[in-house]
C-alpha cells in the first residue's frame, strides 16, 4: 500500500495517519497500545506526534495486519521472533511498490 504523505515533515498527526491509511484514528491509538514499536512522542497537549520512523513502523503493522491477514497476537509473535528479516523485506517492497507508482505516473503522462 502506498501511503501519501509529505516527506519534508518531521512530525505527523494522529488525522493525517488515519487519512492517509484510511483507517479510524481510534484504530491507531489501539495498534499504539498492542504494538511497542509505536511510540509517538506527545505535546504538552497529549496529542500524538508520529515521527517517519512511527509511520514505516505503522506501515509494518497494517500490512501484516490488514494486507496479510495477521491476527494482532501473530504480527505481534512475527515481528518479535523476525524483527529484523520483516522490516527488511518490507523496506524492500515499499521500495518496490514506490517505483511501480512512479513508472504508472510517467505511463500515464505519455
């Protein structure tokens, strides 16, 4: 799934996550509590600051989640025991699924 969201931004908010993921802010608040590899920095105001390292790291979680059908105790087990082999093959489908939206975009223009 392709996420759209600005790159030069340090910080992202709670709505523009649940936009861009099309999913109910309330849902990531819940994936915040399942999941420790999400961990949005708050603001004296208690509202939520996702960091682009909170945001691969929610892309992980949807896509085992909602993509591959994971139960949220079998991400949690899978990203436990394959942290590392996970997050590197998932960066390397991102990657790919980046260059795919792009070659359409020049398709498209043609």
């Amino acid at each position: 799934m392709y996420i759209d969201l600005p790159k030069d931004k340090l910080y992202y908010n709670i709505g523009e996550l649940a936009k861009a993921f099309d999913v109910n802010a309330s849902l990531i608040r819940f994936w915040e509590k399942e999941f420790d590899i999400l961990k949005p920095k708050k603001n004296a105001k208690g509202n939520r600051k996702f960091t682009p390292e909170d945001v691969k790291n929610l892309q992980l979680i949807f896509h085992l989640v909602k993509e591959r059908g994971f139960t949220l105790e079998g991400a949690k087990t899978h990203l436990k025991e394959n942290q590392k082999k996970t997050l590197d093959k998932f960066d390397i489908i991102r990657k790919l699924e980046n260059v795919k939206t792009q070659l359409l975009n020049i398709k498209n223009q043609l």
